[in-house]
C-alpha cells in the first residue's frame, strides 16, 4: 500500500501585538476652599496698619530729626540823640548841670617852609658855558650878547665881551635868546654869524654839556598853603591853651571849647616868591567844663527811646559823646551845650522779622528771598539737616536763627 507522503505543516507567524498605551488616572481637583469674608477684612486691616506704623515711624523721625538753621547778617544802623544842656555854677533844675566857664587869650608866631611840590613853573633862557675857539693867526674881540647859532638854528648871546687869542680858545657863558624849553639842547658846535664867512671857519664855539633852565620852578606862596599853616598854628597855639585851662578848671571829665581868631598877620602875601612865610596869631579860647556823668543818664534814657523796636544797641559810653557850645557868657559864668551821641544798631534777634513761626514748612528760597528784601538784613542763607530736605520743619523749636 502505498505509502502517503506527509505534507509539511506551514508555520504560523503570529504577530506582536501591540503595546498598550498606559493613561495615568489623575486624582479628582480639590475643591477651592471658600475664604472667610472676614478674613479678608482682617487681612486688610493688617497691611492698612504696618503702612499706617511705617508712616508714623517715619514721621517721628522726621520731626526728631530734621531741623534748619537761619543764618542772618545785620546791616548796622546808626542811632543819634542830641541833648541840649545849660551850665551854671549852682544848678536850681533838671534841665541845669554844674560846671564853670573860663576865657582867655593866647598869642603865638611861627615860622613855616613852604612845603615841597608847591612851587610853580616858570619859563627862562637856558643857558650853558662854551668854549670859542680861534685858529686864525689874529686876536678876535667879540663883545657882549654877540650871536651864537646851533645846528637847529637856535640863537644864544654870549653873557661877557672876551678876546679870543690867536690859535687859542677862551670859555664863556651864554644863554638862549628866547625863554622855554627850546634853548635846552645837547652839547653842540655854534657858529658866529656876526662875522664874515671867511671867519666864521676859523673861529667857532662848541659846548661840552647840554644847555639847561628853560623852565624852572620857583617857590610860591599861595592862599591855599597860607590858609593851611594859619590852621596849624592855630592847631597848635588851642592844643596848648586847653592844657592850661583844663588845669585850671580842675580836670573834669567833661569839657567843651570854642575858639575865636582876633587877629592874623603874615610876613609875606600870596604869590610871593619864597621859601618860608611867618604867621602869628592872636586867638580867644573859650572853654566850658562839667562832669559827664551829669550828662550821659538824660542822653542814654534819649537813645534808648530812639531805637527801633526790631534793633538793639551795641555797647556805648560817656565817653563816645561829642559836645558843641551854642553860647557862653564868660562873665555870668554860665553856657548852653549840646551833647550828641551816635551809636550802632543791629536786627535785634528778637525781632519780629526773624520770628520762627513766619517760616515753618518754607522752602529755603523763598525764606532767603523774604528776608533779603527787609533793609536791615545784608544777607541771608539757610542749612537744613538732612540736607536733602527742600522745606524748613513743620515745629518752631526746630529752627534756629543766627544773627551776625
């Protein structure tokens, strides 16, 4: 029986299956929670409660710390009274003050230089020596005021009449013919045009220094420089009789003098030419004296009446008074004076212009723009600490005011 062949089984390939995709399963969202409204209010109030604290921390350190100095110069003002005064021996009022009065008359001469650069300037002939020379074999006569002629063309006599020798020379002065500057010339070579062509080659003249005098100054006296040494003897002749009346008086600590001239006399007069001129003097002093203590209370009670409420006084004294004599009476022994005193003032730091509430919260400029226009103030400047800071503080007590 035949044999049946076997068929081969066919092999079954099966293919890979594909990978599965794996999807992550997220958990479910949480549900938002639900804020408290109160909660956020609270929240609100916090913050609005550090910021509040943050500002008012700021604040304080401001008004601790900032502060502003006012730096003020004065203008100084001149304060004057004046106080008039009658002196008596035995005083019988307020308006009266005990002293005496004393005349007498002093006489003096002096004699004074005039003093240099007082001179005036005067136009003369120049004038200089010279020398002639004569080469001729003949003696040459030539006679007073003969004619010598520069190169310039400028004409000087001789002063002498001379005889020059023959082959020799002689020396004589000459002057210009005209006055002024014009005759100051160097040293030079003349000739002599008074004599012939012929002769005037062979005698010459020549001078070895320059010619001077043209112009000269000459001391003269004027009204002004009489006037003046007038003055200062009369300077002279009142320092001394105060001595001797002051002595006389006993040396009080107030004194007063009025001086009249009786007679003035001068040795020369003005526009003489001179050097020195003689004065004297024939003079009346008259002199009143008191105590100034009897005096400086009425003034001093004056000034401070007379200053202006924003300015104070710097100090002063009796002895910063003057004193004038209105008239005196030598032989009542009584006189009226004025007494006078000038003092200085300054912006008073007191003053209502410097008044520290007029500047809270200003700004610098305008501070220093507002003082400035005040005429008692020459200038004004301002520091603020920090130094950032455009404003001055907000507190009185935090600005400072310097008054120089």
């Amino acid at each position: 029986m035949p044999v049946e062949k076997l068929k081969p089984k066919k092999r079954v390939v099966r293919k890979a299956a594909a990978p599965k995709t794996i999807v992550p399963v997220l958990p479910p969202e949480p549900k938002a929670r639900r804020v408290d409204p109160s909660l956020k209010l609270y929240r609100r109030i916090a913050v609005s409660f550090v910021l509040l604290t943050c500002m008012l921390l700021a604040g304080v350190v401001y008004l601790s710390f900032a502060s502003a100095t006012i730096h003020v110069v004065s203008k100084p003002q001149t304060v004057s009274v004046s106080q008039g005064f009658e002196v008596v021996e035995t005083p019988t009022s307020d308006a009266q003050i005990h002293g005496q009065v004393l005349s007498t008359i002093f006489e003096q001469a002096k004699t004074f230089t005039l003093a240099s650069g007082s001179g005036q300037v005067v136009e003369q002939k120049a004038g200089g020596m010279v020398t002639i020379y004569n080469t001729s074999s003949a003696n040459q006569p030539l006679v007073e005021k003969t004619r010598l002629l520069s190169p310039e063309g400028i004409l000087f006599r001789i002063d002498d009449t001379v005889i020059v020798p023959a082959s020799g020379s002689v020396s004589v002065t000459a002057h210009a013919d005209a006055v002024g500057k014009s005759g100051e010339i160097a040293a030079s070579t003349f000739t002599i045009p008074g004599l012939n062509e012929t002769l005037q080659k062979k005698i010459y003249a020549k001078s070895i220094e320059a010619f001077t005098g043209g112009e000269v100054s000459v001391q003269v006296l004027t009204q002004e420089e009489l006037d003046a040494d007038a003055t200062a003897l009369e300077q002279e002749i009142t320092d001394a009789a105060k001595v001797q009346l002051i002595a006389q008086a006993g040396a009080p600590s107030g004194s007063v003098f009025t001086t009249d001239i009786l007679e003035r006399k001068s040795d020369t007069e003005p526009g003489a030419e001179t050097g020195q001129v003689t004065l004297s003097l024939r003079l009346r002093l008259t002199g009143v004296f008191f105590e100034k203590n009897d005096v400086w209370s009425a003034v001093q009670k004056a000034l401070l009446a007379a200053v202006p409420e924003d300015l104070e006084l710097e100090a002063t004294s009796a002895d910063a008074m003057t004193f004038s004599i209105t008239k005196a009476d030598t032989d009542a022994g009584t006189a009226t004076i004025g007494a006078k005193l000038d003092a200085t003032a300054h912006l008073s730091d007191m003053s209502s212009l410097l008044d520290k509430k007029r500047f809270v919260g200003k700004s610098t400029a305008s501070v220093i723009t507002d003082l400035q226009s005040y005429d008692l103030i020459t200038s004004a400047s301002v520091s603020v600490t920090p130094f950032w800071l455009k404003r001055l503080p907000s507190l009185p007590d935090h600005i400072y005011v310097e008054v120089e």
